[in-house]
C-alpha cells in the first residue's frame, strides 16, 4: 500500500492521477476528499488521504475529526504501508511552516513527517509546484531543515524531490524513487521476518 498525504489543496489527488493514469476526485477547494480513497496500480494499492490542516468553509471540529481518521488509518495500517508519499506546496510550505513556529506550535507538515518516521514508514517527500519556486535548492535546503534532518538537499536527493503535478515535471525520477523505496521497504522486512 502507497499512501499520498499532505495538507489540503497541494495537489495529492492530481499527483496520483499523473503518476497512475487513474481520476481520483479532485476539486479547486480544499476539503474534496474527506475520506480515504483507493485505487489499484501496478498490483499496488494507492490511498488518497484526506488533506489536513485549514479548510475553507470547513469547521474546525470537521477538521480535527478528519486529522484524527488519517492518524488512526496510518496506524491501524502501518504494517501493510509500504510507502507514504508526503505532498508539500513549495510555494507556501516554509511560510505557512514559520508561521506555525512563530505560534509556539509544531507546524502538521513536520508533525505528520516525525510521526511517519515513528511508525518506520518509509517517506518521500515530493515538494509540489516547484514551477512556483524561485530558488529551488535554498527552498528544499530550507524544508529539510524545518522537517528536522541535518545536513542539504545532497544527502536527501532518495527523501526530497521536487515535481510538478499539473505540468508532470520529474514524475518518472518520482516513479523511479516509490519503486526504489518500496524495494527497500519489502528487503527490510524481509530481513525482520523471522
């Protein structure tokens, strides 16, 4: 199983279309999906998550719940997740992730990274509408920072990759990476069965 989360409106649901050739509902507002919803490629299960965080229209306590459904999903399914592809917007990630910090708050991006990390779930990150992005480098340089890690964007090339879902920039580097990532994921649980 292929998990695609991310906050609201960065564009997992047209990820998922471009990668795999199959519609998944999409809207321009955030909030479309409000359930997880899965789909067969390649013999491979694909799971569009809900979006977290701020909703439009959507009332705080509707989010929360849905926060709380996507954290009890991942958990309840932590063993068959072989991947998570953790969707960011380059655009507005760092400034939506500093105003968070400048709340005393940890910001959900870097909440939901940790908590991957915690259940071993191997995670991509794919920094979406890197035709937005002026300094590419100093931006993934700067994210990776921000999600916690030491060190520049040279030693995450196999964590961090920058696409662009509308335009299909980098989706076959992307493609390549979940299928490296996954082949790991099945050599290392392969190595823990007893």
């Amino acid at each position: 199983m292929i998990i695609f989360v991310g906050r609201s409106n960065v564009g997992k649901s047209t990820l998922i279309f471009r990668l795999t050739g199959k519609y998944v509902k999409r809207g321009k507002r955030p909030g479309v999906t409000r359930k997880p919803i899965e789909i067969g490629w390649r013999g491979k299960t694909i799971v569009d998550m809900p979006g977290f965080g701020f909703m439009s229209g959507v009332p705080k306590h509707v989010q929360e719940k849905i926060k709380t459904e996507i954290v009890h999903f991942i958990e309840d399914n932590a063993d068959k997740i072989e991947l998570a592809v953790l969707v960011v917007d380059g655009k507005s990630a760092l400034e939506i992730i500093e105003r968070w910090e400048k709340r005393g708050e940890i910001p959900i991006d870097v909440e939901f990274f940790q908590f991957l990390q915690e259940l071993n779930i191997p995670t991509i990150v794919a920094v979406n509408k890197m035709d937005k992005v002026k300094n590419l480098n100093a931006t993934i340089n700067r994210l990776i920072e921000k999600f916690g890690l030491n060190g520049t964007w040279e030693d995450y090339k196999d964590t961090f990759i920058p696409i662009s879902a509308k335009f299909g920039t980098n989706l076959d580097q992307l493609r390549k990476l979940i299928e490296e990532k996954i082949k790991e994921s099945r050599e290392q649980r392969g190595r823990l069965s007893p």
